[in-house]
C-alpha cells in the first residue's frame, strides 16, 4: 500500500482490520500528523516498516493485533515528536518470538499492552525500560525464564505472565521490578520463588483477574481478542478478563464452554483460528461427557461399544458397526434384533419385510426423530438440551411381516412403510381399490370389468350344470347302467376340489413367494375352485371401500349360509307339499303323493349334501380363523410392556373384542365340522346296509304302480349316496368321509397353528403321507385313473409341503419357486382335461359306431 492518505492530512482515526493487508509503505503515513486511532488488525501483515510513524503523532489507540508479525523493528515507536501519548498497544496473536532491548522506545507510558498469544521465547534485556505500563499481557506465550534486568522498570504497576508453560521463576528474576507492582503468574512458577517484595498472585483456571477498560474501540478490540467484559451501570468501566480455561472466546465478548466430546481446553483467552476446532482435542480413544473440560485429566476413557481407533469428536465417538445409540454421549448397544438396521449408522431404522409401530404409550417418534436429526450434525452447533442428545423412552420391536416384499421400508426413516397396495398393521391388509389373492395385493379392475366376469361365470356354470343334467337324465332313461357322465364328472370335480382346498390354504400361507404378473392368475383360478367366492369372485372391496371382508364377516355368513341352505330346503319341502295336495286334492296316504314327497325329499336332500360338501373346507376355515388358538399375542416392544392379542388372519382384530365369536366358533366346531361328516357318516351306512341287504326292491314296487314314467324313475340308492360313494368300491362307501377329515384335519392344522409351527409341518407331513400311503395299499377307487390321480396330487402336495415349509426357499429362487407351483397346477389341471377331452372322443366314437351299425341293422331287417 503506496502512499494513500497524502491528501489527508486531518486524518485521526483510520481502521482497516480485516483485510487481506501483507505489507504498507513506510511513506504511508508521511504526511499524516496525527492518529488517535489506527487499527490495522485481522489482515496478513508479516512485516513493519521501522519508520512507518516516524512522522505521526499517536495517542489513544495502535492495534496490529492478528497479523503474522514475526518481529517487531526496534525504531517503530520513536518519532519526531516530544513524546507519543499513545494509551493502548494491542500486538496480540501474532508470531512474535523475542522482544528486542528498547523496543518500545519512545513510548513514555501505556495504559494497556497486549503481547499474549504469541510465540514469544525471550525478553530482552531492557525490553521494558523506561516505559510506564500501567497492564501487561505475556500470557500465552513460551517464555521460559528472563534474566534480572527483562522488568528493570519501577513503572510497571501490573503485569500477567500466566499461561507460559515451563516458566520458572527466580527471587533474584524478581529485583528488578518495584515493589509496588503486581505480577501474576502461574502457580507452578512460583515453586523457586523464595521471598520477595513483589506482589505475586498466582492464577489458577477457577480465578483470572478482571481489567478496567474504556468502552468502545478498546472494548472491541479486547473482545475480539479473547476477552469477556461485563458493565455494572452505564457510568462504570467494563471489566474485562480473559476466557477461562475449559471455554473459548467466540470473539464477540462472550466465552463458550468446550463441547462435550473429545475437547480441552488448558488455556485461557483462546480464540479458534479454525471454526471447526475450538479447543484442543482429547487423545484418541477419551473423550469429556459433558464438556467445559479445563485440562487433559479432564478426557476419560471412551464407554463400550464405541470405536476407541477415532478421536471421539462432538460425541462419545462414533458407534461401532452394527451397534446404536441413545445417548449422544454414552455407550452404544450391538443391534441383537432381526429387522433393525444399524449398519453405518449410530440409530435404528427398520429394515425391509419388517415393521413397526410408535402407538404405544412409553414411545414418542417425533422425539426419536429429533434424535437422530441431532445425531446427525457432527459440529459443535448441535443441540445440546437433554432431549435432543438423549432419547429415553421405548424404542419398537422389530416385527416380521408375513409377506416381506409388502414392508418395503425405504430410505433408511423409521417410519415403517407399506409397498403400494397394502395397508395396516405388518402391510397384511389390502388399501383401497386393492384385493387379496394368494396374500398379494392387486389393483381392483374396473365395476364394468368385475360385472362381466362374474356374468361370464354364472354363465359358464350354469351352462355346465344344464349339459350334465341333460346328459343325465339323457342316460337315466336308456337305462344306463355304466357309470355316467355327471357320475365321472362328480368324482374327478370332487378329487380337484379336495386337493385345492387343502393345497388352496397351503398357498395362502406363503407369504415368502413372491406372485407377480400373470401368476396371479393361477391365484384367480386355486381361489374360486377352493369356492372362496367372498374374496375372489365378487370382490366386494372393489365395488366399494366399506364392503372389505374380513373373518366375522365371514364367519356370519358362512354359518348363515349353512343354516340358511338347510332352512331354505325344509321350507321348499313344505310349500312344495301344501302345493301338491292343494293341486292335486290327494290325501296324506295316496301313492302318488308319497312317491313325490319320497323324490322331493331325495333330491333336496341331494341338493343340501352337495352343497354343504362342496364348501365344507372353506366353511371350516371360517369357523377355525376364529378359535382362540389363532389369536397371536403381538408386542410392539422389547420389553414386552405393550402388547396387543391379534387375529392371525386379520391384524386388524383385536381378540380382546371377540369373546361372544369364540363361543359361537366352539359350537359350531361341534355343530358343523364335527357333525357334518359324523351325519354324513351315519347315513352312509344306513343306505349303503339297505341298498347291500335289499337290491332291487325299490325299483321292483315303483314298477308295480301305474304312475307316470317320471315319478317311477327313482334309483334304489339316492342320488347324494351315489355322489359320495359312486366312485368308490363298495367295502370303501365310507372313504369319502375320510377324505373330509383329512382335509379338514389339515386345513386345522394350517389355521390354528399357521405354518410357522414345526408342529404343524410335521403333523401335515406326517397325515399328507400316512393317507398316501393307505390310498396306495388300499386302492379304493373304482377308476384306475382316477385312483393315480388321487395319488399323483397327494404326492404334489407332500412335494410342496417339503420343499416350502420343511426346507425353506432360497431367496434367489422365489420366482423360479413360484413358476414351479404353476406348472404343478397347471399339469393337474391338464391331465384331468385330457382324459376327459380323450374320454369323450371314445365316447362320441362309440356311438357313431353304433349308429352305423343300427342303420345297418335296419336297412337289412327293411330288405
């Protein structure tokens, strides 16, 4: 900087602190005559020029404080004037190493002098003559010793030298110095120090004496410079004292304590050249639990779980991998549970195909996350109240979903999260515009969609049933005796069906595969033949958002439809009587009308067997989801303090709510699941013993009578006995009742226990196998067909059993898993298409032959 202030000749007060400044110009202030204030602080001096204010008058004011000043020239203070007036000399945190022997000559007294916080070593001999100091600042420094004549000046009245560490001093250092003046040194200085006139004070971190200083500038620049004042009244001096040691100076006035974590600080009036370093750092493996930590004794032994290799920072150090925090400055804890996820990171998060839940009275999330966000800001600037670097109450378990793809849980938060399409507690539940198959979530297709296919399959059934009993009836009157079509089309529907509804559970309960794109359809299909029309084929969530199904919904309307079925059927029985009688004026004893309520009872009693047959698995299922056993004691902590008992198969329920459900489901486990094929049973037998002891008799009487051919046309066994036994031997008319209870067995077993249970693999294992294995040795079955189908599907479903439940699936075969199920499914379904495809091309080819051979026949008979 050239000279500037030529053409300023007046100028009195000139700051330029903090600027970039490395160098002036001795010329600089040549023309100036007079400077109360010159503040030439905060730059990147390194030098001065000896005769930068030979020219100028200085009073009140000089500060070069903060500057990379490694000398200073031995004429700078001594000018043309009489004498200089200056009162403040601040040469504060620079690089000075030694003062030189009259080195402010031309001085002739000073209120204040700073010289702390440089690298000082040495003092001149005479570094202080003839000058008046009022205050002196050495603190700081490296002095280590000064030779008897470095304070030959009977006008110093104060001088601080505390902080020099390694200093030792002398009774004989102390001559010259006046008697009058106060030195203040630290305790360990003073150790040779055997008598003395001098008054010395010996400073410890608990006491730092204050100075009086002007307000304003001087005020500021001590501020700045490590110093914290205070002002009683507006009419006083501010008292001013360095930082203590265990704090910094924030270079406002104001001195911060040293963060908790692995800081010190043994110094006092220390001002961080780097923001990011405040105080000195604690050895490695130590750190301060609650900071303002005045010396190293101060740093202790990092607490377990922590990674003692770092320094510990603004916290107990950083946690070790795989261990958490909830304490800021205390332990880490290893993370034991499954689903929590504490790698590279010091807090729990939930990991994928796990959940969680913060509803319980003892957790608080929003303070959890409060936490984490404080955890996170690794600088000093961190909170440091109680509640944001301590969390003290519940954390939550983590809990399995059944279904892990639907816990998605991204972006590490600790809000558990749902995948898109499922809801509730564990993601079990379908959101809106969503339904269930196969326990994946899918998105509802259009109302006009869903009316179209359940039309096409009212349809497609309604068609079929038509087909078989006009065929039926077709076969009924050319006296057929071979099987017939709706007896084949019974039995091989009644092997599917079991096999499905057993199977159907079964694929339920893996929740592991993962069913995506059009393997869905294959849940479509198992669905509906496991006739679970409540959930499949209307959808009724999909109509609209209340309509969800859910087990007591179930269960009311699988008991009603039970009940309802039989009710209807006797109220039909009896309007079809009072009917009759009244068309017909018969009495109660006329032939006619018993032979038509004996068909009538037969064919509803054939009507309300079949149906109650067909949805006895799925019926059951029903009643079973809701015993007492399914419900599943869920805890949402690792205490086990808050726990709620759930339904398995509907999270939603709370078990607490269904004390009236479980006394129904016990009777109608009695009522329904036990009577039904006890009933069934005991007809059987009934029928199967008359029809074995007196063949032929029933035909023999209708023959005898004169009514019409359609009333006469009654078989000897009713139509549901054919049903149940047709496809059996005769010694084996009760194997259909051990089909029900094995699949009943096993659909128990799948909802009470749940296939988690080992108890449950190994009991459906074991009946999956002892039933094939007495199927095989037994052979009940008339068809050689349909005896390997029974075979061939018991086997699939030991197959899958084993390989699922017993064995596991590998992740990284699910999809290949899964692709497998369908094929199994698909060659079922296959096969029993093609031999019925194939059975009737025999059939269609037989009668083509044998109608040829009629119009043969004829045409000979005719010539």
């Amino acid at each position: 900087m050239p000279n500037t202030f030529y053409k300023l000749p007046d100028l009195q007060n000139l700051q330029l602190h903090g600027n970039k400044l490395k160098n002036v110009s001795y010329k600089l202030f040549q023309h100036t005559k007079l400077l109360n204030l010159l503040s030439i602080a905060d730059n990147d001096m390194e030098f001065l020029p000896s005769k930068l204010l030979s020219q100028t008058e200085l009073k009140n004011v000089l500060d070069f404080s903060w500057n990379q000043l490694k000398e200073l020239p031995p004429m700078l203070f001594r000018t043309n004037m009489t004498s200089q007036k200056l009162w403040r000399l601040f040469l504060q945190r620079n690089l000075l190493s030694y003062l030189p022997k009259n080195v402010f000559e031309g001085l002739t007294g000073i209120t204040v002098l700073c010289l702390f916080d440089n690298n000082i070593k040495y003092l001149a001999d005479g570094a202080f003559i003839n000058i008046k100091i009022q205050t002196g600042y050495l603190f700081g420094n490296e002095i280590s010793q000064f030779s008897n004549v470095s304070f030959q000046n009977k006008f110093i009245e104060e001088m601080h030298l505390y902080g020099n560490h390694g200093l030792r001093v002398k009774t004989s250092a102390l001559e010259g110095v006046d008697t009058s003046a106060n030195l203040f040194l630290s305790c360990e200085s003073l150790e040779e120090v055997q008598k003395t006139n001098v008054t010395l004070k010996c400073v410890t971190p608990s006491y730092v004496p204050m100075i009086k200083v002007d307000s304003g500038p001087v005020q500021v620049a001590i501020e700045r410079s490590g110093f914290h004042c205070k002002q009683e009244t507006p009419f006083t001096k501010p008292e001013c004292a360095p930082c203590p040691r265990g704090t910094f100076s924030n270079g406002a006035g104001g001195c911060i304590p040293c963060p908790p974590g692995g800081f010190y600080e043994d110094a006092i009036g220390v001002v961080p050249k780097d923001p990011s370093v405040v105080c000195k750092q604690c050895p490695v493996g130590t750190y301060v639990k609650k900071g303002n930590a005045s010396t190293i004794a101060d740093c202790k032994v990092l607490p377990e779980g922590t990674d003692k290799r770092r320094h510990a920072g603004y916290r107990a150090c950083f946690c070790l991998d795989g261990y958490h925090r909830v304490n800021r400055f205390g332990p880490c804890f290893v993370c034991k549970e499954d689903g929590i996820n504490c790698s590279g990171q010091e807090f729990q998060t939930i990991r994928r195909g796990f959940f969680w839940s913060w509803n319980f009275n003892g957790a608080n999330k929003t303070l959890y996350q409060s936490f984490i966000l404080n955890l996170k800001n690794e600088t000093r600037f961190h909170l440091s109240s109680s509640s944001a670097t301590n969390y003290s109450l519940a954390i939550p378990k983590a809990l399995k979903c059944p279904r892990l793809a639907s816990c998605n849980n991204s972006g590490g938060s600790i809000q558990a999260s749902c995948a898109q399409g499922y809801r509730g507690l564990m993601c079990s539940k379908c959101s809106e515009n969503y339904y269930s198959v196969l326990n994946n979530c899918i998105r509802c297709p259009t109302k006009a969609i869903l009316w179209l296919e359940i039309a096409v399959l009212v349809f497609i059934c309604v068609l079929v049933v038509l087909l078989v009993l006009r065929k039926y009836k077709k076969d009924h009157k050319l006296g057929k005796k071979d099987r017939t079509l709706m007896d084949i089309v019974f039995s091989r529907g009644k092997i599917v069906l079991g096999f499905y509804q057993v199977v159907g559970e079964f694929f339920m309960s893996l929740h592991e595969i993962n069913w995506t794109g059009s393997l869905y359809a294959i849940g479509d299909v198992i669905a509906t033949i496991e006739l679970n029309i409540l959930r499949v084929l209307f959808r009724p969530q999909c109509f609209h958002k209340n309509l969800t199904v859910n087990p007591k919904i179930e269960f009311m309307v699988g008991l009603s439809f039970v009940f309802s079925t039989s009710l209807i059927s006797v109220l039909f029985y009896w309007f079809r009587k009072i009917q009759f009688q009244y068309l017909h004026k018969c009495t109660a004893d006329d032939p006619q009308f018993v032979v038509y309520l004996r068909t009538l009872r037969s064919r509803l009693l054939t009507f309300v067997v079949i149906v109650l047959f067909i949805t006895y698995a799925p019926v059951s299922t029903i009643i079973f989801q809701l015993h007492p056993r399914t419900c599943e004691k869920v805890c949402f902590d690792v205490n086990k303090q808050h726990c709620v008992e759930i339904l398995r198969s509907d999270f939603d329920i709370d078990c607490t709510d269904l004390a009236v459900y479980h006394y129904f489901a016990y009777f109608a486990m009695f009522g329904y699941v036990i009577a039904f094929p006890t009933i069934i049973l005991v007809l059987l037998r009934k029928y199967t013993s008359k029809s074995h002891g007196n063949k032929g008799t029933s035909t023999q009487v209708e023959r005898q009578s004169n009514l019409p051919n359609e009333e006469t046309e009654k078989e000897a066994t009713p139509t549901w006995v054919n049903f149940l036994s047709e496809n059996y031997k005769s010694k084996f008319w009760y194997w259909e009742v051990v089909e029900l209870t094995r699949k009943v067995t096993q659909t128990m077993l799948v909802t009470l226990l749940g296939w988690e249970s080992k108890m449950t693999v190994l009991l459906t294992i074991g009946i999956s196998t002892l039933y094939l294995i007495v199927h095989a040795r037994c052979m009940p079955m008339k068809s050689s067909f349909e005896q390997r189908l029974q075979v061939m599907l018991s086997l699939v479903g030991i197959l899958a059993n084993v390989l699922v439940v017993a064995l596991g699936i590998p992740k990284e075969k699910e999809d290949l898993f899964s692709v497998a199920l369908v094929l199994l499914n698909t060659m079922v379904l296959i096969i029993i298409a093609a031999e019925a495809i194939l059975g009737l091309l025999i059939r269609l080819k037989h009668t083509v032959i044998y109608t040829a051979s009629s119009n043969v026949i004829k045409k000979v008979i005719a010539k």
